[in-house]
C-alpha cells in the first residue's frame, strides 16, 4: 500500500512540473516516473512518423509493425536526449524514431534482391564516376557507364528508388566514444550547412557536412525537407515545384550520391 501511495505522489509531482524541469531531473536521477511520462507524451509521434514512412512502402510492410520499430527509436531519444544542446525534443526524437525504424527494416532484409544488386550497382557507379571526375556526374554519365540509355537509367531510378533508405543513425567513427556522429547529426537546415558559419572540432563531422554540400541543389534540399523538416515527398514536390516521382528520382541520387561519397572518403579515395 505504501509503495502504490509514494508511486501516486510521484506521478503528482511529476505532472506539476516543466517539462524542461523534468528534463533535467532525468538527466540526473534516470526516474522511470518521468520516463514513463514522457513515452506516454510522445507516443504518438512515433505513429506520426510511422505513418510518414509508410507512404510508399511495400504492401508487405505493416504500419504497426513500423510502429513498433519506432518505439525503439523513441526509447532512445529519451535516454540520450541532452536538453543543454537547445535542441527541441520533438526534432531530436524524430530522426531516432524514422532511424530506428528504417534500421529495422533494413535488419528483416524487406528489399529484393534484385533490387538490391541494382542498386549496389548504381551507387559503385556513381562513386567510381565522381571520384574520376571530381565532379557531380550527370544522368547521362551514370546510365552510359552501366550500359543503359538516359530513359533506361530513370526507370531504374524509379525502380530502387521506394528502397532506398539512409539511416540517419549511421554513426562515423573519430576514435573515442565522445567522437562518433551520425549522418542525421550533420543534416541541418539549410543556412545552418554553410560551413563558413559552422566551425566544428570534429573531423568526421566536417566531412558528412561537406559531402552533403557537394550534392546538387536540388538534391541538397530534398534531403533537408525530407530528413530535417519532415515533409513527404509529395510536399516536397510542391515546394519545388516538380511532381512527386521527380522528387523521388532525385531523393534517390541524393541518396546514392551521398553514399558513394562517403564510401569513397571511408576508402581514402577522395
């Protein structure tokens, strides 16, 4: 009785608290009363995400399995989530959620293998071809070097494109624990991924950010729309003006572009 009275006040406490205060009490007690009052806050984020990345899926994968991916990703947020760094919780949980479940979903092996192989295939093109150039390469460029025309080239784009996912939680390590980053830390909005305003101490760091800065425009800002500012695609497609296929062409070579890149640094060959 006694412990069911204690747990009853603490909950009260807890309910007449900032949620900033209550941020900082978990930081340093870890009080499963707040945790467990903050997975019951932000609960349904995690099916808001779910729902974003369910838009254009297999019918094969399920929403609440996606769901149940996401609630991964929301566990931890919470336990990582630094309120000093002014970063909105909100903002920080989304990208762990749409990690956690794209990371999943990677692990269950959902995507074809056929799809798979001709992915890998355009991503070693593309890398080959920038590394070469030291350039982007174009469209053209791409579909000559893997022996198919231009209009081949896009149906392949729009063939892999519904699987072509980055984790943003990728981690790049520096050396020690404090260095690693993760790709999803390097997206930033777009004034913020200028790198004279940036000034970072860590290499790693620097290198996502500056790959992302070498992306075309266009590519540049689907990936901070859609990863940053949590737009789908067909959004996107307003915003630029260009229809939703287009926008996923195009989030696609972003994709493949960026990992070829980083495939490259991770290599020495850039």
């Amino acid at each position: 009785m006694g412990n069911v009275l204690l747990e009853q006040k603490q909950k009260r406490n807890v309910g007449m608290k900032t949620e900033e205060e209550l941020w900082h009490e978990y930081r340093q007690n870890r009080d499963p009363t707040v945790r467990e009052a903050f997975i019951k806050q932000y609960a349904p984020l995690v099916k808001y995400v779910a729902g974003k990345v369910a838009v254009g899926m297999p019918h094969n994968v399920e929403f609440d399995d996606l769901v149940g991916f996401g609630v991964f990703g929301l566990l931890d947020a919470i336990d990582k989530f630094d309120p000093e760094k002014n970063v909105k919780f909100k903002t920080y949980a989304v990208t762990r959620i749409r990690g956690a479940i794209f990371d999943e979903l990677r692990s269950i092996d959902w995507v074809p293998r056929s799809v798979r192989q001709k992915t890998r295939e355009v991503e070693e093109a593309v890398g080959s071809l920038e590394a070469h150039l030291g350039r982007t390469a174009t469209d053209q460029e791409i579909a000559r070097s893997l022996g198919m025309n231009e209009s081949e080239f896009l149906k392949t784009m729009m063939k892999i494109s519904g699987t072509s996912i980055l984790s943003l939680n990728d981690v790049w390590f520096s050396g020690d624990e404090n260095d690693k980053v993760s790709i999803g830390d390097s997206i930033e909005s777009p004034e913020s991924l200028n790198p004279d305003i940036i000034v970072e101490k860590d290499e790693i760091r620097r290198v996502i950010i500056n790959a992302i800065n070498e992306l075309p425009d266009k590519e540049k800002k689907i990936l901070v729309l859609y990863y940053y500012e949590d737009l789908t695609l067909k959004e996107i497609g307003q915003v630029l003006e260009v229809t939703e296929s287009r926008v996923s062409q195009l989030h696609t070579k972003a994709i493949l572009r960026l990992r070829a890149k980083l495939t490259n640094i991770r290599k020495g060959i850039v």
